[in-house]
C-alpha cells in the first residue's frame, strides 16, 4: 500500500481532473464532485479507500470513478 501522503496526491489529481471535465459539459455535475471530495477531503478519502478494498481486482481509477458516479451521477461525454 502506498503511504497517505501518496494516495492523497493520487486522488486529489484524479478527482480535481474528473470535476473539470465533468463540469465541462455539466457544470452543477463538476460542482457537486468537487464539493464532495475537497469539502472533506479526509473523509471522501476514506470512502474511496474502503471501496478499493472492497474490489481488490479492480483498477484504483475505476473505483475512484464508480464512487464519483454513485455521489454525483453518471459522467457523460459531450
């Protein structure tokens, strides 16, 4: 496992990006992931991390996107 400080850049990267191209073609979408993982950075961390080990097989961006989608909604494409 990666150490925190890591897996934090990790997903700070990963989520910032997924609410900058959601918020491109859904701008409430974008608002909405960005509220959910940097007002409490901490806690949306753990969220991820727990489902990550939930789904061991299963690529850590693939997760990271599932739980955005469940928060968020579907992202789509323009």
């Amino acid at each position: 496992m990666w150490q925190r400080s890591a897996i934090q850049s990790y997903f700070d990267a990963n989520i910032g990006m997924a609410a900058l191209i959601a918020g491109q073609s859904n701008k409430a979408q974008g608002k909405c992931i960005d509220d959910w993982f940097f007002s409490d950075i901490e806690s949306a961390t753990n969220e991820v991390i727990a489902v990550m080990k939930r789904f061991p097989d299963h690529h850590p961006r693939a997760i990271i996107l599932a739980v955005i989608e469940k928060k968020c909604g579907q992202i789509s494409p323009r």
